[in-house]
C-alpha cells in the first residue's frame, strides 16, 4: 500500500510528507528532502574565533620572536667577548654590541622596508606630540639622576661611573657614536619602527607600546634600572606613535644618552 504525503507539522519520527524514518542529526529527511526543523537544531552557528593577545601577536606579527631572541643572542655574546677585554678599554665591548645589533637591525630593514618606510619618509617634528616629548625628557633625566644615585649609594658608595668621555688620545666623537648616535638610531629602527610596528598590526597601540618597551628593557640586561629603562622605552614608543615618525624619538633617545654620559 502506498503511503501519500501529508501536510502539517511533523510528528514523532517519522516525515510527514512521506513517512520515512528521520535521522535527528539531519534538519531534513533523507528520503524526501523536505527540511522537518530549523538548521541551527543541528548546524552550530559560526561563532568568531576569540584569540589572546599572545594569539594575535603569533599569528600577526611573527617576526617579533625571532628577531628578539636574535637580538637577545647578539648581546649575550658580545656580553662575553666583552668580559675578556681589558678595563682600559671600556668602548671596545660596546663596540662590538653595536655593530652586531647594527647588522641585524640592517638586515630587517631591508627585508621589511615597505612596512617601516612610512616611519622614515615622515619628519615628525611637525607634531606637537614630539616637542612634548622632549620637555618630558628633562624630568625623566632627573629621575634617572637621583633613582641611580640612590642605587650606588645604597650598594656601593665608592661606585666609580666610566668616564666614556676622559679617553686619553681618543676622539672625543668615539664614545658620543658609540654610546648616543650609533644606540639611538639602532635600537629606535629595531623597537619602535620595526618590532613596534609589528605589534600595532595585532594589538592596540597602548598594548604595543607596553610591550615594545617591555622588550627594550630587557635587552638591556639590568634588573636595578629595569623601572627607569621600562619608563623610558614607553615614552619613545608613545612619540613614535603619536608623531608616525621614527626621527622624534631617535632625537630623544640621543640627547638621553648624551646627557647621561656628560652629566652624571
């Protein structure tokens, strides 16, 4: 006997259109074709994948990684080489760190210089933003001042600072490259223009200038000025992203360490 289709709602498990078994895991019945309920019943809704900061960064800017970490190598081991020289020759070791770090930073720019141009085709000393930059420098300078005063006083009082200037027949311009010229405009292109830069494609501006600074301190290997170095490296990458220029805070970051050298 033929069974005829019905109208209506289905009832029970069986389709009734045509009478055949229904399979709960399909919205409708294999034997007709015709939908008995909703595909949401069975379909799970497309639900936006929800990543962590971390995710993001991963996946977004995966670059940042492994040029820390080579960066992270490059001074160990200048670190080391440095250990073995000579007192006398305090400028060697650093040196050598800045033209390791120097190739490395080359080396990026290069492959990922369609993302860091824009930083260097813009002057930026057009923005207010850097000249408030440079008036926050003068208190952050005396912060530096007393905080390591207070250091050396509290650890070792007959702490002799290097005297990267008093260099006998030295040029006077050796150390001001080494020690202000050559980091300043190094570490800006490495953390502010490139690692910096990486991090805004996956994370909010504060979270990568937090971040991007955070990285700044540790590579310089000091846990006793890591709240100074910390401060320092945000308020670069602050003017370099309010000015969208890498020039502002190279600026900055060159008179903090020429002060540094000649006034404390």
């Amino acid at each position: 006997m033929e069974m005829k289709p019905t109208s209506g709602p289905q009832t029970g498990m069986q389709c009734s259109y045509c009478g055949a078994k229904l399979l709960p895991f399909f919205y409708f019945c294999v034997a007709c074709g015709k939908p008995y309920k909703s595909t949401e019943s069975v379909v799970s809704p497309d639900i936006p994948e929800v990543l962590t900061d971390g995710q993001k960064v991963n996946r977004l800017a995966p670059a940042v990684g492994p040029m820390f970490w080579a960066f992270f190598s490059a001074v160990i081991a200048a670190s080391i080489i440095a250990a073995v020289i000579p007192d006398e020759y305090p400028l060697l070791g650093i040196g050598i760190a800045t033209a390791v770090l120097a190739a490395l930073t080359l080396g990026y720019s290069m492959v990922h210089w369609q993302m860091l141009k824009p930083a260097f085709q813009r002057f930026g000393f057009d923005s207010i933003w850097s000249y408030v930059g440079l008036v926050v420098l003068l208190p952050a300078l005396g912060i530096n001042y007393l905080y390591h005063s207070f250091l050396v006083e509290m650890m070792d009082p007959d702490f002799a600072r290097p005297d990267y200037l008093e260099g006998g027949e030295i040029s006077i311009w050796i150390p001001i490259f080494f020690v202000c010229i050559s980091p300043a405009i190094v570490e800006e292109t490495a953390f502010r223009g490139l690692i910096q830069g990486w991090l805004m494609r996956a994370i909010t501006p504060l979270k990568a200038i937090v971040f991007a600074g955070f990285l700044f301190t540790v590579l310089h290997f000091s846990i006793l000025s890591f709240p100074y170095l910390f401060g320092l490296g945000c308020l670069l990458g602050w003017v370099k992203w309010k000015t969208g220029s890498i020039y502002p805070a190279i600026l900055i970051h060159f008179l903090h360490n020429l002060a540094v050298i000649t006034c404390f």
